[in-house]
C-alpha cells in the first residue's frame, strides 16, 4: 500500500513537526486520498509531503474548514 508522509511548518520553513505517515486510500472508483484531521490552528501553515513509491503524482484539491475565533 502506498503511503505519503506529510508535515508542516508554522514559521516560514524554519522548523518542520514531526513526519506522519499516512496510507493512500483508494475508494471504488479507483480514486485515492489521504485525509487529514484535526489539523489545529495557525496562520500560514506549510505543508509538505513526500510519497513512498517512485512515481509522480498531482495534488488535485484541498479544502479546509474555517473558521473565526471570538
């Protein structure tokens, strides 16, 4: 099963959390996706991910729940 490690920075790429691996889910239509959760709060996060296998692959989308605090 292909995996793809993400972690992310809060500070411009100065420092990076720890890596998380995740499996790459593939549903019935042959489409894969890895979901994240639970993500915490920041301001201009960076994400950055490297995948298990040698191949190429595309981003298609991402979304994010947002919202204001009080």
């Amino acid at each position: 099963m292909s995996k793809v490690m993400i972690n992310f920075s809060d500070d411009g790429g100065r420092t990076w959390s720890a890596e998380e691996w995740y499996d790459i889910e593939t549903n019935g239509n042959g489409e894969q996706r890895v979901v994240l959760e639970r993500q915490g709060a920041s301001y201009g996060r960076i994400y950055r991910h490297r995948h298990s296998e040698d191949a190429s692959f595309t981003i298609i989308e991402g979304n994010a729940d947002i919202s204001l605090g009080t």
